[in-house]
C-alpha cells in the first residue's frame, strides 16, 4: 500500500496526491500535523533514503531557517525527530513510500516507479508499437 505523507499546504502534494488518484493507485494519506509520524516511519523512511536526512529536510523551509543552528550540530536520530514533528514543515514534502520505494517531492517522471511494474512494461509495449506504426 502506498502512504503519501504530505500536508496541506504543499502543492506538491496537491499535485502527487492527484497523479495517484489519476493512476487509480489505492494509497493512503497522512496530514502531517493531523498524523505526525511514528519513530518508526521516520526510521523507515530514512533507509530508504540514499543520502540519509539531507535527503528529506527542507533546507529552503521556514522551519530550517528557525532550526538551523541546531540542526547544523550534532542532534541524535530522536532528537531530529522531536523537531520534525514539532515542525512537519521541516520535512520535503510530499514524501511517498510503498515500504520498498520512496519518492521525495513530486516529479512526474520519477512517482511512475508506484504503477505496477506489469503495467508499466504494457504502456511500453504499447509506445513501442506506436513508434513502429508511425
């Protein structure tokens, strides 16, 4: 099952919120100020990062600027955790895991990586064929 975390205010989450119902792919959605995550999901999405927490911390938000002096010292796994979820918005958002795969942001390219690999590879078949053709 696919989780978006995301917020409200994102637009970006608007925007992967809407590909994946325009997909017909079932996932579920977390607000993060509504759901904050779990030391667990945060844990979880951090391995699935390929360069840790520079990966998903917004350093553009509001909240890195407030947070910056703390976040640039040397803040355990728990202790960056407390803060973004005191402040979601320190978070890239949205952020889209299946529990193997993790999308950080939207793009419209790289959020096809949620459809079905079977369906995917018909959808080339298909462009394949239509190249063919023309």
């Amino acid at each position: 099952m696919i989780t978006i975390f995301m917020t409200a205010r994102s637009s970006s989450s608007r925007k992967a919120k809407a590909w994946l119902k325009e997909q017909n792919l079932s996932f579920v959605e977390r607000d993060l100020y509504a759901e904050p995550l779990t030391y667990q999901e945060f844990k979880q999405i951090l391995r699935l990062t390929e360069h840790g927490t520079a990966d998903i911390i917004a350093t553009r938000s509001c909240a890195f600027k407030k947070f910056k002096s703390r976040l640039n010292g040397n803040l355990s796994l728990r202790e960056l955790f407390e803060l973004v979820n005191h402040d979601p918005s320190l978070l890239r958002q949205p952020l889209i895991t299946d529990g193997r795969l993790l999308q950080i942001g939207f793009n419209d390219v790289d959020i096809r990586q949620f459809i079905p690999r079977k369906v995917r590879r018909l959808e080339l078949s298909r462009a394949q064929l239509g190249l063919r053709i023309a």
